[in-house]
C-alpha cells in the first residue's frame, strides 16, 4: 500500500466522492490566522507546515482542490485507515472548525516564520538557578519510580509516585507535550512539546516543577541530554538538545538551564535522488552511550546525524546515508545499535553507532512505529528487538546480535498477528524482569481495537491475552470512563503495566495501572485533573533506555 507516498490515498478519497474542479472559497484575515493554528496543531506533524506530506500525503493545492470541501470535511471527521485521526468523531475539532480547516487547505500554504537565537532567549526562563536547587532530593518519594504522564490537551503534565500511586505534582508546561526524557543522572525530567517549548523539571524539589524553560521552535517532536561519562571526559546532563519540525533544525541548550547555545538547519539533500528539502525535520534523538554524541535523523532527507557534542561551538557531525522518512526509534539491548523507522518506506533501518555505519534495512509491514522499540533475550533467537506498526496488523521481531547469533541479526525471526484488521499500535514496550510484551493500538480505524491492549509472551512469540481496557474499567463501575488506550509504561521493578485512556478534553478519564503476572487491573487513577492523558514515562526505565 505504501511506498514513498500514499499510493492508495487517491483510492481512499474517491471512495468519498471527489468534486472535481472545485472553486477556492475565500477566508478573511482573521479566518486565515484561525485556520492556521488549527492546522499547525493538529495536523502539521504528519503533513508538514509547508503542506507536502511524510508520514500522511501531501496536501498541497493541486492535491485538495479537485476533492471539494464536502469530501475533505469527510476526511477530516472521520478520518482514514493507516493513522489519520477522525478529529470529527473524537470531538476534538468542532464543525465549524472543520469547516476551516477544509477550506484553509484549498489555499496556498503560508510561508511559516523562522526563529533566531536571539528569537529563543525571549522565551527562554530560568525559575531556580542551578545553584539554588536542592544538593538532595527534599521528600521521601522513591523518585525513580516516578512515573511523568502527559495529560496532552490541557498543557500540562503530571508527576506520580509508582509506589504509592498517589499524584505527586502537576507542571505547566505547553501544548500537547510529545515525550518526556530523563537527564543521564535521572534528577531532571525534561519535556518538548508540539509548540516547541521545552521544560526542565526538577524531581528532587519538595513538590517536583520546572527550574527552566525554553521555545526553541513553533513545532517540534524530540529532546534528549548528554549521557556520556567516560574517558572522554563527564558530560553528565550538561548539554540538552531539541529536534525541531519547523523551523527544520536542532537546537543545543545547557543542560542545567536550558540557554540556547547553538541552531543548526536540518534542509537537506535527500540521501538517494540528491533533491533538496527544505522542510527536511528531526523527529528522533538518542542519546550515545559510547561517545560524547547524539544520534540525530533528518526525517525527509532520510540521512542519521552522529553530532559530536565535546565543543558545541565547533560542532562535529557524522552523515550517514539511511532512508528518507525517518521516524522514532531506539537502541537495541547492547545500546550500540540504533533502530529507527522509515515509515512511509515500510522498513526499519539499522545504525552502528561505534562504527557511525549504515547497517541494514528490514521491511516489517505498513508503516513501523515503534516509539523505542521492545528489546528482550529469545532462546533461539537471543537478543530481538519488536515494532508495531500503523498500517498493518503486526508485531515485527528482529534479531540484532551479530556476534553469537548471526544467522539472526537484521533479519524478520518473528511477524506476530494482532487480532482484527488493520494497523494503528503506536507503541509497543517491556522489561526485563517481564515475560511479556504490552502492546497499544489507540490509532486503529475500529473502535473496538482502540481500546484493545495486546499481551504477547516472549519466548512463543504470540498474543496471548487480549484486553478490552474499558470493558474491564466497566466492570469495576467505571462506567463514565471511556477513550483510547495508549502507551503502555513498566515501572521500575518490571511488576507493573501503566496505560493511558486518552479521551476528550472537556471529561475526565483514567490511567490504569496492570499487574504484569496476572495482567488484571491493579489500580485505576482517576480525578478531574486526569485529561488527555497520553504519554507515561518510568524515570527509571527512561533514564537506563530500557524498553
């Protein structure tokens, strides 16, 4: 079905009813600067602020304009297999909303602005100097069993003691906040969101809260600090570094107070036609854990950066040619291999991050995403790393140990089924001390599939328990709770299974934690500030990359 581009979109769309040659309806001023947010927010991530597609198709002028307003409001409301959200039937965008947007999407993209450094220091916000910060954690919370939920909508997110289960504190931060990464030593998490601003929290203040912030972009996806320590010298959370969508570039900041340092754009040549792009963005950082480096992908150009961060001011980076429309990825289990989705290609592709070497690619289903990816030890197999993908209904294994299992490494060794049809798993996670692998599918076109989580055992390498999260919730009177299930968590001892029931904006909904032996609910946290709840972080887990 894909391959580059949507090649069965136009086939998805006739299937609405295509009005051809349809007139551009007009927008006033204020309309226009409406539209335009409402696209930036919720559509720009997959379509691109200048409009020309990556991981959903372009949406261009030429593209739109034969389709009509009635059909592109179709789309846009109840939205289309393989990961375009039904914003309409979520509730998220009302009619008269949608209404805009279709419109705004028959006209020229606006060209967006570009931000200076200077831009970045207006935003940028220093609460607690680095020297005022406590020399000791002030409470007596397990703080690595922390676990950081992002509770999307409402611009906020909220800290939780894994032990107690009990809210530790909530934390402004932006708009539709994407992750959370720890610090190298795990005191500070840090968070970007989709507007690009990005926040540094303390976890050894008495009640947890940002000591700094920063804008650093309009739209954005990753962070990540400086974790190497070692005969190169200690940069143990010094740096931090964004990846930003637009403007396309990453940003280096202190790592202490988030001071911008260093821009660098991320246009590109694309690593196989050598056609430039100038929105060519970062959508993954990890974090090297054997040199001073960050390994950096240019999504649309399909090249990985390998930055040498020893002196920022004169920057060292490594290009290696990869595939175009680089997504998220993570290390494997020996945290010297870099896996990362070419999604729109269908593949996973392989870096050496010792070498700085292209590795292989694997074709594994309909659009990989993997988040970090899950790696475990199989017994025939050994080490494998698994992604889930929005397109198709798998689970792709591949080994990744081309030392004592070589007949193995890069390869498909396992293609697990998940019940029903279709894709739309955006992650997929385990632990070591775990047997099984938990597995979402809240970007399914089914309903039913949306609120599903996947048990998969590690050693048969098959699904064996299904669970309906809102059926169960149900059956333990929760009966006003419903939503997507999303982005299954361990804790740090590997006991737990934390999930997210992503609702609506204007109801409060759940987080539901798992026993991972019995895989029944444990514990439901609930309360009015629990909305939109999405991401789920382990300090612990985050911190060490384990996934």
């Amino acid at each position: 079905m894909v391959k580059g581009k949507l090649l069965g979109f136009g086939a998805l769309l006739l299937s609405f009813g295509v009005a051809l040659g349809a007139s551009v309806p007009k927008l006033t001023p204020q309309e226009m600067k409406r539209a335009t947010q409402i696209y930036f927010d919720r559509c720009a991530g997959c379509h691109g602020m200048l409009r020309k597609g990556a991981t959903g198709p372009a949406l261009t002028p030429d593209v739109t304009r034969p389709l009509g307003l009635k059909t592109i409001e179709n789309i846009i409301t109840n939205g289309l297999p393989g990961g375009m959200p039904d914003w309409g039937r979520q509730g998220i965008l009302s009619r008269k909303d949608i209404k805009l947007l279709a419109k705004f999407l028959m006209h020229e993209p606006p060209q967006p602005p570009l931000m200076t450094l200077s831009d970045m220091k207006k935003w940028w916000k220093v609460y607690i100097p680095p020297d005022e910060r406590p020399t000791k954690p002030q409470h007596k919370h397990n703080w690595k069993n922390f676990m950081g939920v992002i509770l999307r909508d409402v611009g906020k997110v909220a800290i939780i003691d894994g032990d107690t289960k009990k809210l530790v504190s909530i934390v402004d931060t932006g708009f539709a906040v994407h992750i959370f990464r720890s610090s190298g030593t795990g005191r500070y998490f840090l968070t970007i969101g989709r507007d690009g601003k990005a926040t540094l929290i303390d976890l050894w203040l008495k009640k947890p809260d940002k000591v700094a912030e920063v804008k650093v972009c309009y739209d954005a996806r990753s962070i990540d600090t400086s974790k190497y320590r070692g005969p190169k010298g200690d940069y143990m959370d010094k740096l931090a570094v964004v990846g930003c969508y637009w403007p396309p570039s990453f940003v280096i900041l202190d790592g202490q107070t988030l001071e911008p340092i260093k821009i660098v754009d991320t246009s590109h040549y694309t690593w196989d036609t050598n056609d430039y792009v100038e929105e060519a963005r970062v959508a993954s950082i990890v974090a090297s854990h054997h040199d001073p480096e960050w390994i950096i992908t240019d999504k649309e150009a399909g090249k990985v950066m390998v930055v040498n961060y020893e002196d920022p001011t004169n920057l060292r980076m490594h290009l290696v040619d990869a595939e175009r429309f680089l997504h998220d990825g993570g290390w494997d289990l020996s945290k010297r291999y870099f896996l990362v989705a070419a999604n729109m290609r269908n593949k996973i592709i392989v870096i050496d991050s010792v070498k700085k070497k292209f590795v292989a690619e694997i074709e594994t289903g309909v659009k990989p995403h993997p988040g970090r990816g899950a790696n475990f030890v199989h017994p025939r197999f050994g080490p494998v790393w698994c992604t889930g993908h929005l397109g198709s209904n798998n689970v792709a294994c591949i080994g990744t140990d081309p030392v004592n299992h070589s007949r193995y490494a890069w390869k498909l060794v396992a293609n697990i089924e998940l019940p029903g049809s279709g894709g739309g798993t955006l992650f997929i996670k385990t632990h070591p001390k775990s047997t099984h692998i938990w597995v979402d599918r809240p970007l399914s076109a089914d309903p039913k599939l949306q609120r599903q989580l996947y048990v998969i055992d590690k050693d048969s390498l098959r699904v064996i328990k299904t669970i309906n999260v809102i059926d169960e919730l149900r059956k333990k009177g929760y009966r006003n709770i419903d939503g997507r299930i999303v982005h299954p968590e361990f804790d740090m001892y590997g006991k737990e299974v934390w999930v997210s029931v992503w609702g609506r904006k204007d109801k409060p909904t759940a987080i539901v934690v798992f026993d991972d032996r019995t895989m029944k609910i444990k514990k439901v946290i609930t309360g009015d500030w629990v909305r939109t709840p999405t991401g789920i972080f382990n300090v612990y887990t985050t911190t060490n990359d384990i996934y």
